[in-house]
C-alpha cells in the first residue's frame, strides 16, 4: 500500500493530465507496488476534487475483445459525473481529450439503491427501471493507453463521457444476454457485438460492481445510470467523426463530434 502522501501525489498528477491534456507515464512506473485499493483512493480523491454530481457508475474492460485490446486481464471500476454528460443533439469535441475512444453499451437505469456486499443477479434485476442504449466516450490521461489495471482504476476506470438514447426498456421485456449491437462511424459499421459479450451476461457485470465498489463506502443509488461495459471494441475518435449505435430490442444513439479544433 502507498502512503497517503503518494496517493496524494499520483492524484495531482492525473488531475493534471486531464486538465492540460497532458498525458502522462504508467503510474506503475514509480510506484510498481500500486495497488487496485490505492488506485481506487486516488480516483475517489479526483472524484471529490471535481465537486460535480455522481450521477453514476461504470464497469470497463469487461469484456474479453476490451480486455485483449488493452493488455489486461480483469474489469475496472469508475464513477460517472454529471459533467461528462454529452448530447445527441450537440457535438463533442475530440480536441478536449486525449486519446477518445467510444464504446457500445447496454445502460442500466437503476429505480432503486443495489445492496452492497452481498448484491446479486436477482437484486440487479428488481432495482432496474429500464435500460438503455448507450455510447461511452473512453480516454486515457496515460500515455499511449499503456495501462495496467492499477492505472486505469486510478484514472476512473477512463472514464470522459457518456451519451444515452432516448429508448428505455423493462429488462424483463428483453433477453438481456442477446442484444446484438452495431456500432457505425457514418456509414461504415466499425463495431459489432451482443450484450452477453459483458462478462457472460450484462446484469453479472452490475452486481459485481456493487459489491466491488461497497468495500470503499460507495453504493450504486436509485437514479443512477450504470454502464456494464462494452459489446465489442473500442473505436478511435477524430474531429467530424459521426457515430450511430443501433441496439436490437432497444433502439439507437448517437454521438458526433466537431470537425474543427476548438483550441
């Protein structure tokens, strides 16, 4: 375990990295003995500093294609705020990230607060309201995506955005292990994959993230949007990129951004 003073320091130096767009080495790199319980520290640490709304959770690198695709061999955790909300109607600008990437998911609406520790399947279900089609919008303040799991806990799980179609489905109108999901850039279809793609099965993905996260105080609320992870691979981001995911059973989304530099 690091101190709290090295903590401190790796903190400041991701909170850094996001604001001047600066990436920066493996945090592993000096401090080989990171842990996933001190890098949860620092992300809740930069989580505090940002002062913005939780407005919910992810799980990433859950599935086998992201695991590959990124080198590591287990999910991360993040908190979502209310600042990386994007919109259907307007665009983001590539530019304000450093290395963005989306990814399609199946978004879980919660009605009702998950319990902690002992969260099952069965509880992930009944608190569900709806579910959604989602896009997340994924970067990493480490350079060239060079991340071990310590890493990118430490940078929430690198998180940066996220979008939400407009369609909400009970999940117990839906067979939530066989969504087939399409990612296309324009016209091109750049992904493509099916919601069981989610650690077997989306809804296993959620109550591992509520008794993942319990042990650090955390809760999943009633209210809260929580992404499970991606269907398939991540997709690279650039200026004028248009993006359009389409869920079967469950709609579409899309997300667009800026063709220019804002600078």
């Amino acid at each position: 375990m690091l101190t709290e003073a090295e903590r401190r320091t790796l903190a400041d130096r991701l909170y850094a990295a996001e604001r001047d767009r600066a990436p920066v080495p493996p945090l592993i790199h000096d401090h080989p003995e990171l842990t996933a319980a001190d890098a949860y520290e620092i992300q809740l640490a930069n989580v505090r500093r940002r002062g913005e709304a939780v407005v919910g959770h992810k799980v990433g690198l859950s599935s086998a294609a992201m695991q590959a695709m990124m080198g590591v061999a287990e999910p991360d955790y993040g908190h979502l705020l209310a600042g990386m909300r994007l919109s259907e109607s307007e665009p983001a600008w590539a530019s304000r990230y450093c290395y963005p990437r989306v990814e399609i998911e199946v978004a879980f609406l919660l009605g009702a607060d998950l319990p902690g520790q002992d969260c099952t399947e069965d509880d992930v279900l009944a608190a569900t309201a709806a579910v959604a089609p989602s896009i997340e919008l994924i970067d990493s303040r480490i350079e060239d995506w060079k991340i071990s799991i310590a890493d990118t806990i430490a940078d929430n799980a690198s998180s940066a955005g996220f979008v939400v179609g407009a369609a909400r489905v009970d999940p117990r109108d839906i067979d939530l292990l066989g969504i087939d999901a399409v990612l296309c850039r324009g016209d091109a279809e750049v992904a493509h994959g099916r919601s069981d793609a989610v650690l077997g099965n989306p809804v296993t993905a959620v109550a591992w993230l509520a008794r993942t996260v319990a042990g650090f105080g955390v809760r999943l609320r009633a209210g809260h949007l929580v992404l499970p992870g991606a269907c398939a691979r991540a997709v690279d981001v650039h200026p004028g990129d248009r993006f359009r995911a389409v869920f079967a059973g469950l709609g579409e989304v899309r997300l667009r951004f800026a063709e220019v530099s804002d600078g």
